[in-house]
C-alpha cells in the first residue's frame, strides 16, 4: 500500500497528517517523520576548476528515508546550508495529490505529465519521459529516463524553488 503524500506548490508536503511545510528545520522534520533514516551529506570540491574560489562547490545536505512507516517507498529531503527544509524527491511507494490530481508511481509518465497539464499549462520536456513544470515547481521522469526500463513513473521531484532549474536553462 502506497504512502498517501499531499503537495501544496510555495508551501508543504503531508506525509499522512504530517505537514512539512518549505523552510521547516532539519531536526524537527526528522522529529515529525519519527522513522530511521540516512545522513547523507557531501560536499563536492570544485575549487580546482575554479581558480580556488570554493563558492561554485556542491553542497548537499540530504536525510534518506527507506521503508519509512513500514511501507515500501524511498525518498530524499533536502536541506539548504541552514539546514531548512527546500525540495524532496520521491522514487516509489507513493501516491500523490496536488491541487486535486491524483497521481501513481504504477502511471505511464505520459499519464500523469497529461493530467499535471489540468493544473499547471505549463509543461516542458527535458528529455524523453522528463517534464518540468514550473508553475508548480516540480519535476516527474519515467523509469526509462532514470536508466531503468519502463515508462511508469519512477521519479518526482518538488522544491521550495526552481529557479536553479530555470536559471540554467535546463528544459529546451
């Protein structure tokens, strides 16, 4: 059975009746979730590539959940540098509510990418199997598109802000 997850784009995501709500602390997200999870944390060093200057490195502030609830599903969250909460990635063990559109990891990604377009006219293919909607702040990808085989939906990723995505010009 499939974790029932609510997305409300520029404000929370509800696992169940837990609301995580954009820019919540690490620890108390950790404290709401109450289930294990994996630290992963990294910092990617570009200094090299960049004359010394360690403001282009990658920082990755990111708890990893498995299993969460006892159920089968994965999921990161991600941190800013303040440790607050900013963007969440889903990979399977979901179903998905946003503004009244329910969603499946078990849908062809064609599907679901059509009934995002009820809600957000504003869609745009990254790649085969890959869509971005700004208006809504989120991405979906397909199995295929994820180096696996299938055209099911095996990705989803919402953020606080996708500027990043816009910024540099991700979709074509």
């Amino acid at each position: 059975m499939a974790i029932s997850l609510t997305y409300q784009p520029d404000t929370s995501v509800s696992f169940g009746d837990t609301v995580l709500s954009w820019d919540t602390d690490r620890h108390q997200v950790r404290k709401l979730l109450n289930d294990k999870f994996e630290i992963a944390d990294d910092v990617t060093d570009l200094s090299q590539y960049n004359n010394g200057d360690t403001s282009k490195n990658i920082i990755q502030r990111r708890d990893i959940y498995k299993n969460y609830k006892g159920q089968e599903n994965y999921f990161f969250l991600n941190f800013d540098t303040n440790n607050k909460l900013t963007e969440i990635e889903l990979h399977y063990g979901f179903s998905i509510r946003i503004e009244g559109v329910d969603i499946e990891f078990s849908m062809d990604v064609e599907n679901v990418a059509e009934l995002l377009t009820t809600i957000s006219n504003d869609k745009r293919r990254l790649s085969d199997g890959e869509y971005f909607f700004e208006k809504l702040k989120l991405t979906i990808a397909s199995s295929d598109a994820m180096g696996g085989d299938g055209s099911e939906l095996a990705y989803f990723y919402c953020s606080k802000d996708v500027s990043h995505l816009i910024d540099n010009e991700v979709y074509s």
